[in-house]
C-alpha cells in the first residue's frame, strides 16, 4: 500500500469529526457489530481498558496513526486518529490496563 494507514481508511469510509477533539474522526454510521478486524481487515490490535473511559477498546497504531475502537453492549465505535490525535487520546487513557484478548472486554 502506498498511501499511509491514516489516508487509506480516511479515504475508504465516511468519517466524521469528533467536536473538540482534533485529528480524531468518527465512523459515519456510529456503532456497529463489526470489530476493527471484520469492518476494516486491520491485525495487530491490542485490547485495553482505562478508569479514563467507559467503555473498553482495542487499538492499533500503523505509521503513527491510528483507530480506537471502544466495545460497548450497542457494539463497535470506531474511531480513526491521524499521529497527533491518536497520541493525545492514548495518552489522555492512561494509564492503560491490557487486556490478553476480546474474552477479557466486559462491562
């Protein structure tokens, strides 16, 4: 692929802006079923949780960029993050508990 992680997904799916949140993006069609592996045949992910947020998420990082996808009973929303949001927000989630696998993501 010749294009980066970040412009290949912004350009393959509708995104919308987080508010507040620059460099950070939302799937258009908000939560779905589909995780980051099934919706956007992305591998390496790491699972996390953290007291900042609510809900748990996986996560992977290619070429700085990023998606965070936070796992809730209503199911995935996923959001992209060119280097600069995806480093604020990990940072903002720590510290990060990871978590061994999707088992270990509960409510």
């Amino acid at each position: 692929m010749t294009e980066n992680l970040f412009e290949h997904l912004f350009h393959s799916f509708s995104w919308k802006p987080i508010p507040g949140c620059p460099g950070r993006f939302t799937l258009a069609e908000g939560r779905i079923h589909q995780g980051i592996t099934e919706r956007f045949a992305l591998e390496g992910l790491s699972y996390g949780k953290s007291n900042q947020v609510r809900d748990p998420f996986a996560f992977v990082s290619v070429d700085g960029a990023g998606m965070i996808s936070y796992y809730s009973a209503e199911g995935w929303m996923h959001t992209l993050c060119t280097p600069e949001g995806y480093q604020r927000k990990m940072q903002s989630m720590s510290p990060i508990i990871e978590l061994d696998a999707m088992e270990d993501l509960s409510f």
